[in-house]
C-alpha cells in the first residue's frame, strides 16, 4: 500500500492549532466533552488484553438498536476510522473494483486508492439536491466489484436516502452479488426518520458507526462494524487482530456507560442540534451569496458561494482565517470545487457558530463578487 496524508487531516483545526481559531465551523461532529462532563466513577479497571470482538455488554447495546442484529455480528474498532480501514482492506486488492459516492468521507476513498483497486465514482450534485441516483450505481457496477460505498446521512452534505432508497440500494448490490458498505455515523443524529441500520437489512450490507460524531467523545476511540456473514466476520476479525489485537478495556468501558445514556443524551442533543441549523438557515435565507440543501441529520452542510469566476477564493479562504479567526472545510477536502464548504453547526458555540457565520459573509464582501 501507498499511502498519503489526507488533505482534510493536514489542515485539520487540531494540526493548525485550536488556539489560533475563534469560530470553528470546521468541525464535523458535536462539541467535544470533558471526562468530568460525564458524571463517570469509573471502576477499579484490570488493564488486561480485553475482548477481541470488543467487551459483550458494549456489542449488546449496540445489537439492540436494530431488530435481527445481535451481539455476534457486531465487532468493536478504533473509531469508525478503524472500521473503514479493516472493511477496504480485507475486501480490496489491486485487481478489485470500488463504487464510491463522491463527496465522501476522505478515508472511504483514500484507503482504497493506497490499495490501488479501480474506483469508479458517482459524483453527487447540487442541482439535484445531492441524492444518490440508483441508475447511475447500477451502470458502474462490473463484475469485480466487491462493493458500493456510501455515508447516511451524509458527510458532507448532511442529505439522507429515504428508507426505501436504502432498501433498493441493497437490493442492487444483492442481485449483483456484491457487498453495501454504509457509513452510519450520524445515524443518530436525524431530523425526521432514523434509518435502519443497513446491515440489518442484508448480508450483503456492512453497516459503520462511532461514538465520535453524534455523541461528543472522539477522544476514547470507539467505533464498530456489523456484519451479519459469519464468514466476513471473521475475516475483519482477523483484520482486527492483526492490527492491534483488541480495544483499550477503558475506552470501551466508558463507551458502555454512553451507551447505556444514549436514549436520555439524544433526546437532550437533536432539538439544540435542530435549532442550531436552523440558524444556518436563516442566515442563508438572508445572504444571498450563498445557499445549501438543507442538512436531513448530522451537523454539517455544504453550502455553496454565489461567486463569479473572477473571484478569488483563495484569498476569501485566506481572509477568512486570518483576518476573521473563521475555519470551515473547504470544498478541495472534498475533492469538490472550491466555492463549496463544509460548514458544522454542532461544535461551536452558538455564539461562535453566529459570529463565524458572520464573519462568512463579511470575507465575501472584501473583494468584488466576481
């Protein structure tokens, strides 16, 4: 394998430093708890090799989400980071061939391309409110495809299937014979239907998930993957203990008890998160150099700036940052063109998130609009 940094990782708030940022709108996830936030006693732990499957209690509660999902098909990782990679390298290899949806995550495609597999992707668009057209992944499917790779809701776009979509996309990949990999990890945060888990609905479907982004804690490094193939499970198993053999039996415990939480956490978190968009929206309502598709579930969209061609967005990224102390994503994170941007809504304050927003439309105004 091949491997380069991440354009995304490499700017990243926390290698630019946190310090030098006053709003970050960069952010992709919720705001970042404190251990004591918690409330946690935590036990007098043993500081053993834990469960290499990940500790039973935690894989339980994780099963019980989704009807037809058990413990046994659940295998704890280091994050959803950790999950991704095991997934693409135990499926991929130079002479494999990939669907990815683009924009994506930028682990769900650069793994793959360290591997060196064929990728061929579906380019989502503004213009059709970034949904997924099922046509378009069936004509790029081949015969050594292994498998379709898509985030619900959406990163970075904050878009959803409808459950019906998701039922037609694994029934695609079940007549072709390949394999459904959904990245989950705002599936928590919805703002209307939570979908099934899509591993639920198929053996052909792997479902990805985390505690980082809908719940504040990407410090301990909890993710997981379900899978209901026993075969497949034990490959990724075997990924898994190859690459660090189990998880930390601290950052599992700790994601037991959020777990065991989760019911009374969100029903505290979606309607602030909820209200936090829409604060976005009303900004976007009275700007009129800039205009989304309104975010579904997580806590990021991806606006788009009203520019002309003569506008130089480099300078407004720059100005942004320098001047105004304001960080977003920047449409090449994405491999999309640079008047896009990732905006997140969850982490700052609501304080920042106003200021920043502000600060957005004040950089566009310090040059001509192109």
């Amino acid at each position: 394998m091949k491997y380069e940094r991440m354009v995304i990782e490499k700017e990243a708030p926390e290698e630019y430093g946190y310090e030098r940022i006053r709003c970050n709108l960069s952010e992709s996830s919720i705001s970042d708890r404190q251990l004591g936030e918690l409330g946690l006693n935590l036990p007098d732990l043993t500081l053993f090799y834990g469960e290499h499957r990940g500790i039973a209690e935690l894989r339980q509660l994780i099963a019980a989400q989704d009807p037809g999902v058990s413990a046994a098909d659940v295998l704890v990782t280091a994050g959803a980071a950790g999950a991704l990679f095991i997934i693409a390298t135990s499926l991929l290899s130079p002479q494999d061939h990939l669907v990815v949806v683009r924009p994506n995550y930028a682990t769900n495609i650069e793994t793959p391309r360290a591997i060196g597999c064929q990728i061929s992707y579906i380019d989502l668009s503004f213009e059709e409110g970034f949904r997924l057209d099922l046509a378009r992944v069936k004509a790029a499917l081949r015969p050594n495809t292994r498998y379709v790779s898509v985030t619900c809701p959406h990163n970075p776009t904050g878009t959803m299937m409808s459950e019906t979509e998701l039922r037609s996309l694994v029934q695609l990949v079940e007549g072709h014979g390949c394999r459904l990999l959904v990245d989950e990890t705002y599936r928590d945060i919805s703002y209307g239907t939570r979908l099934p888990a899509a591993a639920s609905l198929s053996k052909r479907a792997i479902s990805v998930c985390s505690l980082s982004k809908a719940f504040g804690i990407p410090g301990i490094r909890v993710g997981w993957l379900i899978t209901r193939d026993p075969q497949l499970y034990e490959t990724f198993l075997a990924a898994k203990e190859q690459i660090g053999i189990c998880g930390s039996v601290i950052d599992e415990h700790l994601g037991r008890i959020m777990l065991e939480r989760r019911s009374a956490f969100l029903a505290d978190t979606l309607p602030r998160l909820a209200a936090r968009r829409d604060i976005v929206q009303r900004w976007i309502d009275a700007e009129p150099l800039v205009e989304w598709v309104p975010p579904q579930g997580g806590v990021v969209g991806f606006p788009r700036l009203k520019v002309g061609a003569g506008f130089d967005l480099d300078r407004f990224y720059h100005e942004l940052l320098q001047r105004h102390g304001t960080y977003v994503g920047p449409g090449y994170w994405f491999e999309m063109p640079r008047h896009y941007f990732r905006v997140g809504f969850g982490w700052p304050q609501e304080a920042a998130l106003r200021a920043g927003l502000s600060a957005i439309s004040a950089a566009l105004r310090e040059q001509p609009p192109g």
